[in-house]
C-alpha cells in the first residue's frame, strides 16, 4: 500500500512539473516590451541583471536575438541558458532587423 501511495504522489509531482514547464514554454516574456516586475519573475533574473535589460533595450532599441543577453553585466553561459527557456524576442516595431 506503501509503495502504491508513494508512486502515485511520484506521479502527480512530475505530471505537475511538466505542466509548469508547458505553461512556461507558451507563455514566455517577450524581451522587448518586458517590465522590471516580468523579468524579475524569471529564474535567476536578479533587479541589476533586469534593469541592465531595460537599460540595454532603451540605448539600442530592440533585441533582435536572445543571444544579446549577454551583453548584459552579470549575464553568462549558464544564466543565458536558463532565460531561453522564459525569454523571447519578437519585434515591437515593426522591423526586427
């Protein structure tokens, strides 16, 4: 009985966290039209790391490609990694080019 309750709690765990990472992957925060409060809602994302984003995006308009995160003062391999899976880039206006 012990090992029936323990599989199903197994069970409903992982079935819960693959849907957090579902939800995650369809409703991931576009780069440029983020707010401070969207950023900091990522993994990892720190506020100096959220406000260098938005200083980033105000001094060169808009992201054109993920990869310019780590441009980003405390932004690395392994932080770029993590944003991917909550960040996007779509263009904003217009031209994304």
């Amino acid at each position: 009985m012990k090992k029936i309750i323990a599989v199903a709690l197994l069970a409903l765990f992982t079935m819960t966290l693959s849907a957090g990472a579902a939800m995650a992957a369809d409703e991931k925060i576009n780069l440029n039209k983020a707010t401070r409060e969207q950023l900091m809602t990522v993994p990892e994302m720190t506020e100096e790391i959220a406000d260098g984003i938005l200083e980033l995006r105000e001094e060169n308009g808009e992201f054109v490609d993920i990869e310019e995160l780590m441009d980003v003062d405390g932004v690395d391999a392994g932080k770029l990694r993590i944003f991917k899976k909550f960040l996007k880039v779509e263009a904003v206006g217009g031209c994304n080019c």
